[in-house]
C-alpha cells in the first residue's frame, strides 16, 4: 500500500448516510503532511458535510474558510482538527477560539498537538476518546483493523454514504505516486532505454545480486531521486488524464467554485493567462479557496488591468509602483507586498545637469521643465510628497496631479493623455506636461505623450535623457538597489558621462558629489516595487488574503512544489510575479513602510 489512499472509518452503530453523522465526535489527522497529502483529499470527507448544509453561503461576511469551519463546528459534536487551518496564523487562533468544539477532543494543548504519525493519531483519537468518525489511510485502516474486536466494532464508510466491513474496504481518493511523464512519441523509445539503463530500479527486472550500477544508470538514479525507489513500468500506453482520472476526480473550475465566489487575477498577455490558468489548476487541486479565474485585459499592460480592476471586472492583479497615484485614483489599496530583493528596490532621486548654476534646492525647480518617467508614478508622488513637506507649494491643493502641473513649467510626463487615467488628471493641462516629448523615430509628431518606449524620453532612462539633451530643466528617476542602479540608467550615464548630472537631496541640499551613485538618505524615498492591488471595498478582500498565503507557502516556499508561482513559465519573464519575488512579506519592513507613507500622504491630503 505504497500509494496514500484515504478512507472513513465509523462506530458500526452508525447507521448509513452522512446525516447521521449529526452530532458525532469527530477525529481529523491534521494537514502536517506537506506535499504527501493534498488539502483537497484531506478535507474530501469534510465537504461531504458541508453540502448538507444549506445555509453554507448565507454569511457573506465570512470568508470561504471560515464557513467551511463554522459549518463542520455546527454540524459535529466534540472533535479534534490539529494543526494550521490557514497561512495567517493570526486568523488560525481567532478560528480555533471561535469554533473550539473543532479542538476540544484533542487534549489541554487541544489543535496545537503534534500528531508524530497522523493518520495513525485520528485512529488512536477514535478508540482512545471514544470518538465516532475519523479519516485515515487504507494502510493504517488495515493494521487498525487487525487489533482484536475492532472488526466488530467498526467499519468503512464510503463516499456515496454507505457502509463496508472492515474486509471489504472503500476507498475515497488516492494521492497519485512519483510518475514519468513522456511526449507519446518518445514513450516506447524511452521505455527501453530506462530498461536497458536502469536494471537496478526497475521493478521486474530486480535482481538479488548487489552489483554496483555504473555510471549512467548512477546518474538516472540521482536524477530521477531513485536511491530508496524503484520504478514500475505500465503494462500498457496510457493518457496522463486517464491514469489519474482513475485513481482520483480531477477538479475542475465549476465543481470547486463555491459560492460563486472566486478570486479573478487580471492578466495583459496571452502568455501570462496561460500561466494563471495552471496556478488556477494547481490551487484546486490543493484544495485553496477561492478559485482563481484568470481574466484576460483587453490591454497589453498592468494599467489596463487597474481599469479593468475599477470597473469590477477583476479582483486582482500585482502592479508596480510605477501606477502609484493612479491606484489611488482608482479607489484601488495594497493588499500584499511581493517580498524581493534589495537589489529590486526603487531608490528615488531628483537629478539636474551639473552645468546648471540656477538650481541649489528644490525652490529654483518651481516653472521649471520636468522629464519623469510617467505621469501618475512613483517618482510623481514622491517628488510633491517631498515639496508639501517643504512647504514649497501651496498647502491648500491636494491633488496630486493639479500640484505638478502648477509648480513645473512645460515638461514631458508620459503617459498623461492616456484615457484610462482620467481619473488623475482632471485637472492637468494635458499639453503642457506633454510638450517636451519627443517620439525616438523623428519622422513621427513632433510631441509624442505615450508611456511607451517608442517615447524617447519614457522611463528613467529617458528621463535621465531629456535631462542630458537639454530638453528639460531636472528629471526625477528611480534606480534599483541599494548601490546597483537600473542597467539601462548605469549604461546611460556612463555612455554620456555621470558627472554631468546632480542630485538634489530631501534635505533641500544639492550632493556634494556629481553622478546619481548617492547615499539613500539623498533620495526622496526608498521603497518597495510592486504590489497586490485589489478595490478598496472588495468585499472579497479577505478571501483574497488569505489564498495569496496559501499560494505563496504550497507554491513558492515548498521545495517540492507543483507549481512554481514566482519562477518563469515556459520561458517567459516576469509573469503574474516579477521572477526576483521570493514571497509575501508578511510584516512590513522599512521599504513597504516608506510606500504605504507615501499613498497614506495622498489620502490624507485628499
């Protein structure tokens, strides 16, 4: 009994169907089982249960799991459910002191036990506490059933509600073992080679001769994680589909959604909607609520995605803080932060040409041109956070767009005209911040407003170059990394020279040395990248939350994770997730405080 198979074992005074169960002390063997046992095959008896209730989507006020509990709590007597019910441990406590009957068999330390052999922990919970169902596995039912009087005492229960005897099992789902998968065009070929080449581990043609294996089959043994396995070659050609349909039901989006209610992740690119639907696949075969449902924008970016998600067309979708104010505007908030790399933070600095005699401080940039990366970014809100503290501007206005507008001159700020931001540029004269654009191909208008490389002066880069070109007056631009500046910026100034260029510190002072390479406490801010947005009032907020932990831990900290969440798909960058994501920052550290600041300064201005 190699392969994990679950089964239900009940009092043989029970009579069948579930309904009967009412009231009944109830034995779980947790879910310490990491990649062994999915969430869905654990709790597969349990929905069983929860489709008995028909009030399970009255609540709207509880998330997805919480109903799930409060409708097991409701249903069953004195039970014992150990360990984690969610990623967020501080909603795992409130659950458990909310539903404690769920922890109440389990003993003084109740779900906090550590069950050393689960499956047979809830056995020993069943005849030790005089419980009356537990879920178990056909291996260890066997061995329960072989201790004497037990056979009479107990029975199967399978999954259409009737019953067996101990000699008669019914099983409910099996976890699927390690397989190799072959394109069908290669599978007989492959088939022979492993053989020809892996006589050792192969297992009918296992000898009792100890003969060291040479080195390719060593190889295929390191490989393939063969040391302690062997391999059992099928008798016959089948489906990937086919093989696991038999041993478990694949589910699907349909038969997993539940009250239809489900998480939809807006996507700009066939690719990333190609890999959100295997993170979709992927979160229903673990069993995380709610579905995801991959909704393709009919834009090409993450701005479309944030109109898309304004207008309830989709939940959620991880932007940069490049779209920092237009966020805002959209009435969208964080609601998680990708944990990266300090080399992938935005250091934001206000830089001049050095030649430039006429700017000392932030006062003598007042009428004067601006190059910004894009209109409505990180790098806008940065700069007039830093002026309202100055006190340079007129503390009356607040809109963030009307207050850039009324302190620079002429400029270049791309992206301005688009008509999915209108929301942030109410009002703004639209010609004015646009003015000094220039296309890259000459031959085009000769003002070209679009946030788009086709703009010469689009992004830091270009910012920095409108500066070197002499098109305007000072650029405000981010760099990635403590000391590692954004390679096209790197590559930039040292091809036309990084001493032309000086910045102006938050202090209102000027650096003492030439070039962007400055210290941090220089720039305007330091903040984190990106972030999860969704609408502010989504009621769906929570549920969200709590997914995006249970993605990060079974998707991206597992070892042996089935899907890698914030690794490339098919080759492809940056999709759903930058790649330099490690996680989810659970506590804010000085990076996301520095933004969720910034935005809050916006807010509390508005």
């Amino acid at each position: 009994y190699a392969t994990p198979e679950t089964v239900v074992i009940v009092k043989s005074s029970i009579p069948d169907g579930f309904i009967n169960l009412k009231g009944k002390k109830f034995c779980h063997p947790g879910f310490k089982h990491d990649e062994l046992f999915s969430h869905l095959l654990l709790k597969e008896f349990e929905y069983k249960i929860t489709e008995l209730n028909d009030s399970f989507c009255s609540n709207d006020n509880h998330t997805l799991l919480e109903k799930h509990v409060q409708s097991l709590s409701q249903f069953f007597g004195e039970s014992c459910r150990p360990g984690l019910w969610t990623q967020n441990v501080n909603f795992d406590k409130i659950l458990k002191e909310r539903y404690s009957s769920l922890c109440s068999l389990c003993g003084t330390v109740g779900c906090d036990i550590n069950y050393e052999i689960p499956f047979n922990d809830s056995l020993k919970c069943l005849s030790s506490k005089d419980a009356d169902v537990a879920v178990t596995t056909i291996y260890e039912g066997y061995k329960f059933f072989n201790i004497s009087g037990n056979a009479q005492n107990y029975k199967y229960l399978c999954k259409d509600g009737s019953s067996r005897s101990s000699t008669a099992p019914c099983t409910w789902s099996s976890e699927l073992p390690d397989l190799i998968v072959v394109e069908k065009s290669v599978a007989d070929t492959l088939k022979t080679y492993l053989q020809n080449n892996l006589k050792s581990k192969v297992h009918n043609l296992l000898t009792s001769e100890n003969i060291p294996p040479e080195i390719t089959e060593q190889a295929l043994i390191d490989i393939l994680k063969l040391k302690r396995a062997t391999i059992s070659l099928l008798n016959k050609r089948q489906s990937l589909k086919d093989y696991v349909q038999e041993r478990r039901t694949i589910p699907t989006f349909e038969s997993s959604k539940e009250c239809d209610r489900t998480l939809k992740w807006c996507t700009y690119s066939d690719m990333e909607q190609e890999k959100c639907k295997w993170l979709s696949q992927a979160a229903m075969n673990w069993g995380i609520q709610p579905v995801v449902e991959c909704k393709r924008s009919e834009g090409t970016d993450e701005l479309s995605c944030l109109d898309d998600i304004k207008k309830k067309y989709a939940d959620v979708v991880v932007a940069s803080s490049d779209y920092a104010y237009i966020s805002l505007s959209k009435g969208l908030k964080s609601i998680a932060f990708p944990d990266t790399m300090t080399t992938n933070l935005s250091i934001i600095l206000t830089v001049k040409r050095s030649d430039d005699d006429s700017i000392k401080k932030f006062e003598d940039l007042k009428g004067k041109k601006v190059c910004l990366p894009r209109y409505g970014g990180k790098e806008h809100v940065a700069f007039i956070d830093t002026i309202r503290k100055l006190k340079i501007n007129d503390e009356e206005k607040c809109d963030y767009g009307k207050l850039l507008n009324d302190f620079v001159g002429p400029s270049c700020t791309p992206g301005v005209r688009s008509s999915l931001i209108k929301e942030s540029t109410e009002y703004v004269d639209q010609d004015k911040l646009c003015s000094v654009c220039r296309p890259i191909n000459v031959t085009r208008t000769s003002t070209f407003c679009n946030d788009n490389f086709i703009n010469k002066y689009f992004g830091s880069d270009g910012a920095l170059e409108c500066l070197y070109d002499k098109v305007g007056d000072f650029a405000v631009i981010s760099k990635l990394g403590k000391r590692i500046a954004l390679r096209s910026v790197t590559e930039f100034t040292e091809a036309k020279g990084g001493s032309n260029y000086q910045v102006i510190c938050k202090n209102n002072t000027l650096s003492s040395i030439h070039g962007i390479d400055v210290d941090t406490n220089c720039a305007l801010n330091v903040i984190t990248s990106s972030e999860v947005v969704s609408q502010a009032d989504n009621s769906k907020n929570p549920d969200i939350i709590l997914a995006l932990r249970e993605f990060e831990r079974w998707f991206g900290q597992n070892l042996d994770k089935s899907f890698h969440l914030f690794d490339r798909f098919n080759e492809t960058l940056d999709l759903l997730f930058k790649d330099s994501t490690a996680g989810l920052a659970y506590t804010d550290n000085e990076y996301i405080r520095n933004y969720k600041e910034l935005l809050q300064n916006v807010k509390d201005c508005t």
